[in-house]
C-alpha cells in the first residue's frame, strides 16, 4: 500500500524591484597560487567599478577580475500548479 503524495506548487512571477537599483562590483582574482582578493565598494554606477579596476591595476598590475552585477526582484503570487 502505497503512501502517495502531492505537493501543490505555486508558481511566482519574478519581477525587478522597482525602489532599488541594481550594483556592480569587481574582485581582483589576479595571482599565480592564491586570487588577490581585492574587492571593490558595489556601486549604482558601472563607471565606478571601471575606475576602481584602473587603480587596481595602476597599483599592483593585476590584469583579472570577477564582476558582478546583483538586482533585487519581488515575488509576486501567480497561480497553483
Ligand atoms: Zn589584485
């Protein structure tokens, strides 16, 4: 005798959060055994994550980084599946 299960689902429409602004970030993943690790302030601007990068690399000559870019989204209830 069987135990069957159902799980009802609900599926959520995902949608940008309209109050907030997405960022941008850099990390300095330059370094022959270990990635530097410098990281950049997230920043609204794109502009800004360039300018710290060209410092980054005035400073050390670390050539290689791992941007991000991170938004915030809402849930919003859509229908049982
Ligand atoms: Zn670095």
């Amino acid at each position: 005798m069987g135990n069957v299960q159902s799980f009802r689902f609900r599926n959520y429409e995902i949608h940008p959060d309209s109050l907030s602004e997405p960022t941008y970030a850099a990390t300095c993943v330059s370094g022959d055994e270990a990635d530097c690790g410098a990281q950049s302030d997230e920043e609204v601007e794109t502009d800004k994550v360039e300018r710290w990068i060209a410092e980054h690399v005035r400073d050390t000559g670390h050539r290689r980084y791992r941007r991000t870019m991170a938004d915030y989204v809402m849930a919003e209830p859509g229908a049982w599946q």
